[in-house]
C-alpha cells in the first residue's frame, strides 16, 4: 500500500476571509454591537452613530475607508479630548467630592467617640499607599 500522491488532489481553493466587523461597542453607554457606521464615498464622508445614547462622530473619508477605520478614529478623537481636559487642569471627569462628604465620612479612622476637629479638616487618608509610595527613588 503506497501514500496518496500530492499531485493526484485537487486544487485548494483561496482562504476565504472573515469580514470586519461593521457594527462595535460604544465607549460612552457601553453598549454592545449600538454603533453603527456609515461612508459616504461620492461626498467623501464618513460618520458613526451610536443607537442607545446618541453619540455621533464625523469624519472626512477615502476611497480606502473602512468601517473599522472610522470607529478606531472615533476611539482617537475621545482619547485626545481626555488627554487634552487632562492637561490644561479643566477636565471633563467628575468634581471633587472630598468637599461634599460630610468630615466623619471622609475619615473613615475616628475611633468610637472622637469628634471631627478643625485639625482634620484636609485630612489626607493613606489607608491604600503603599510603603513603596514613600520610599526615596535612587
């Protein structure tokens, strides 16, 4: 009994390819498969627009575009806006609530009986640092 020859098989067809995702997650409602993309090759545009919370992106376009491409620019553009709030000391994010809690709540350490004081207004809790925090860096 011999081996198969090689040559005796039929010719294999190409590698069929798996087709970029079209529809993604939104960054903003985290919701899955919501942002759906559009591009628009005559006029040159392409836009993105998420279904759930209405976040919408445009985008100037190529005959090369892709949907992937326009969200990956998406993802971008809110990357350096952060970077940029970040930067300039006005940020985008939250405000500081260390001035909303009331003080006995900010200092989770009053033992049983003590009473918030002047002294501890400020008061910097390092219940989470590390000692690594502190250490002089050579």
């Amino acid at each position: 009994m011999g081996k198969r020859k090689k040559s005796s098989r039929g010719p294999q067809g190409p590698k069929k390819r798996e087709p970029l995702a079209t529809t993604f997650k939104c960054v903003f409602c985290n919701s899955e498969n919501s942002v759906s993309t559009k591009i628009d090759k005559k006029a040159g545009v392409a836009s993105l627009t998420c279904k759930n919370c209405v976040a919408n992106y445009q985008m100037s376009s190529t005959y090369l575009t892709q949907p992937v491409d326009v969200y990956f620019d998406w993802i971008d553009a809110c990357e350096a806006v952060a970077q940029e709030g970040t930067a300039t000391g006005t940020a985008t994010s939250r405000p500081s609530q260390g001035r909303g809690l009331t003080q006995s709540r900010a200092r989770g350490g009053l033992a049983p009986g003590e009473k918030v004081t002047a002294e501890d207004d400020g008061f910097i809790d390092d219940e989470g640092a590390e000692v690594d925090d502190f250490g002089d860096e050579d």
